[in-house]
C-alpha cells in the first residue's frame, strides 16, 4: 500500500469515527453542530481573489487561523486514541500473561488423575443440571451453552466485583480471581462471552422464555458485558444495524479493507479508530448523518448508562476504576478490533464489497456456538446457530464462485496472530481448503492478493 493511499485512507476513517461525532456526539437538539469539517472545506475555498484587497501576508494569517484550530484538533483526536490502543495491547498482555500462564498450570494439574477424574465428574453433573435448567427457563433449549456461560459468571465474576466494593481497598487476589473468572483459562471464557452476546443480538427477544423474560432480558449484553465494558446497544443495535446491513463495506465501521492486514502498524492505526467503536461514538454518529433516530437514540442511552456505570465506580475509588472497569474496557477494544480485523480479513480487491468473498470461514475443534461459520451468519443471520453448518452446505455453490476463504485448525485469535503479527502465510497456505486442487505458491499468491488493501470505493 503506497504511503499516500495509507494516509488518505487513515484521514478519512479519522474524520467518520472521531471529528464526525461533533465533538463527542452530543445531541443539543437542532441547534448547529460544531464541525471541523465545515472549517475544513472554509480553508479550501480560500483564493487569491477573495484577498486581493488585503495586505501582504494577510493570506497566511487568515489561513492559519482557519486551519490551527482544525489541526489541533485534530492531532489530539489521534494523539488520544493511539494512546488508547497502546494502552489496550498493555492492558490485554497482562491479562492474557495471567491466564495462559493459569492454562500452563491447569495443564500440570490435569495430569494428576484424581483431580482429572474430580473435574471431570463435577463438570459433567452440572451440564445435566444445566440441561434441566435450559428446559424450563430458555426459550430454545439448545442455547444451553450460554446458559452455563452465564450461570457461571454469575456465580464467579459477579460476587467476586460485589466483595470488592463491599471490601473498598482493592484485593489483587480478587483482581485475579475477576479476571481468570471473567477471561477463563487461555480466554477460552472470553471468546465464549463474545459469541455469546453475538448470538442473542440476533435473537428480538433474548435467550430467556417468556416467564423470565421480565427479570433477566437480555442478561449478557445488558448485564454482564458491564465486566466485560462492552456497552449497552452494541450488539442488538451496532452489530445488527449497522454491521449486518454494511456486511464489511466501505461505510462499515468495522471495515478492514483500506489496510494491509499482514501489517501490524496497520493494525495498530485499525486499533486506535476502533476506541470511537468501543465508545459508541462511530455508530452514533453513523446513525445520526442517516437520518435513523430510533437506533442513534439506543446508541445514546447505551453510553449514557454505562459511562454512568463508570464514572459511578471511579468516584467510589479509583483504584477500583482502573482495575475492574476501565481494564476490562481496553481489552474490549482488542478483542472487538481482532475480531473485526480477521473475519472480513480476505477481501477479493477487485470486488471490496462482495461480503462472500471477503467474510472468512473457520472450522476449529472450540468453535464455541459455531461462530467460526461466520459467512453463513452473514448470509442467514436469523439462522440458530446449530442449524449453521447444513446452511453451509447450501451455499456451498455460492461460496466457491465468489472465492470465499476457508480455514481449517485455526481460531480467529490463532488466525491474527499467523496473519498478522507472525505474517507466517505458509503456515495460513496450509490450513487453507481450497475449492480446487492448489499448489503451495498459488495459495500463497492468492492470500497475498486477498490481504493487500482494497482500490478506494465510492460512496
């Protein structure tokens, strides 16, 4: 990607997720918004005939005042956020260093058999509690995997975040204990919690029957994605709105298509714009240039009761702010940024808009709720998540037309890593299924066709 391109592409995302929110996006009513753009478009109709009147220099002085503010601006709009996206690399390594290295230490103690043989009766007598509980309270019987995920944190990280408030200094053996209940052992529970949420944003009604609807709603993204700080209407609202309706587009806030995903600058630069995402600000604003007051209003209150959430906890103690809620903030943004960053990685850069040809399918032994089948999902988003890999069967014709990737052995997190922070395209060449017979450097030509940045797409 040529430097140029880079920077004008980079300018653009700027000014959608953060000048474009006039100023934080907040909403006075029909008053004028202030917008750096407007100054922007000023400066650029200055000529020399509109100051052929004036003294020499005047045309330096008039632009600079026109322009500084504009450039201020929005330097500290930039400034801010690659700080926010190096600080969510720092925040996800030591959470990830805690719970690998608690993964390497349940891996010595599995191989001592009676406690092996313990866990595994335990866990097998409560995924049949689990089973009878899913019959009586679930709407669908078979979303019982998210029931355990929810039990469970609601039992760990739920009380272990009441104590703590209730205890005022902070603990770091609770902090610990929060963040292996919240991430599980090699963010096994992370990427649980993700899918998740991801399904019942699809669901117009929430995991839960009708009986319990009232009391638990949609109990993970407006309940438990606070621990997590994954705002309020990000998924029922953001995600199905706005992501499903672009499918990874030009205008998608999770667009990847203008950078190199194999490199991790490019990355770095996708990371600092996705905190506008992480905040609600891109989507607010995004619903607000459209004219759509019924979703930029769920957006509006999604961030207003969570930034009440955290702000709450700060005034409380701000210890307790950093560790518990802010933390957990960072490593949201990480794991929404590698998550978009991987799953529409493969765009064909002839057709950038084709979401067949640029949504990636996975096949993994976790593979938790088949998130990896997430062209299907794209396609039939409606469809149970179980009922994914017939669907996959039935497109199958149109899967292989487009030139949709598939990838075998892999997760996403194993998926970014190989791509883009090891840039090993032979072991990615691999794991590769083609619809055909390839040789090696022919997969390896076409990944690399498929990951360089997409030609520029009009509005």
């Amino acid at each position: 990607m040529s430097g140029c391109a880079f920077i004008e592409h980079s300018r653009s995302t700027l000014n959608f997720r953060s000048l474009e929110c006039r100023i934080l996006c907040v909403d006075t009513g029909p008053s004028p918004s202030i917008s750096i753009t407007t100054n922007m478009q000023f400066v650029g109709k200055l000529s020399a005939a509109d100051l052929n009147y004036e003294r020499k220099g005047t045309r330096s002085k008039t632009y600079w005042r026109a322009i500084k503010p504009a450039a201020i601006l929005k330097l500290v709009f930039r400034f801010w956020a690659v700080l926010m996206a190096l600080a969510s690399i720092a925040a996800i390594s030591l959470v990830g260093a805690l719970s690998f290295g608690c993964y390497g230490a349940a891996v010595l103690f599995g191989r001592i058999r009676p406690l092996r043989d313990g866990y595994q009766f335990l866990s097998r007598a409560y995924d049949r509690f689990l089973d009878r509980l899913g019959q009586e309270v679930l709407r669908d019987s078979r979303d019982t995997p998210a029931l355990r995920l929810m039990v469970s944190l609601s039992l760990t990280a739920v009380p272990i975040f009441v104590i703590q408030l209730v205890l005022g200094k902070p603990r770091l053996l609770l902090a610990i204990a929060f963040y292996l209940s919240l991430c599980g052992l090699k963010f096994q529970r992370s990427v649980r919690m993700f899918s998740a949420k991801h399904m019942e944003a699809h669901r117009p009604r929430g995991y839960f029957s009708e009986k319990y609807d009232r009391v638990f709603g949609r109990y993970v993204e407006f309940f438990l994605g606070y621990l997590y700080g994954d705002l309020p209407e990000l998924g029922r609202t953001v995600h199905v709105r706005l992501h499903h309706k672009e499918n990874g587009g030009s205008d998608d806030y999770a667009s990847t298509s203008g950078y190199d995903r194999t490199n991790p600058v490019h990355f770095l630069w996708y990371l600092s714009d996705n905190i506008w995402t992480t905040l609600g600000l891109a989507p607010y604003a995004y619903f607000k240039a459209r004219g759509d007051e019924k979703n930029r209003n769920r957006v509006f209150w999604g961030i207003t009761r969570y930034f009440v959430y955290f702000g709450a906890v700060f005034i409380y103690d701000w210890r307790i702010g950093i560790a518990f809620v802010l933390v957990p903030l960072l490593c949201m943004n990480f794991i929404m940024a590698i998550t978009s960053w991987v799953q529409h990685a493969f765009c064909d850069p002839e057709r950038p808009e084709d979401y067949f040809a640029c949504t990636v399918t996975i096949f993994d032994e976790v593979n938790f709720m088949n998130e990896g089948y997430h062209l299907c999902h794209h396609h039939r988003s409606a469809l149970h998540w179980t009922e994914m890999p017939a669907h996959l069967e039935r497109i199958r014709d149109k899967m292989k037309e487009s030139g949709s990737l598939i990838f075998r052995d892999l997760d996403f997190m194993e998926l970014f890593v190989e791509l883009t922070l090891l840039r090993r395209m032979d072991v990615l060449a691999e794991k590769l299924v083609p619809w055909e017979p390839m040789s090696h450097e022919q997969r390896l030509a076409l990944l690399a066709n498929r990951t360089k940045p997409a030609r520029a797409v009009s509005a």
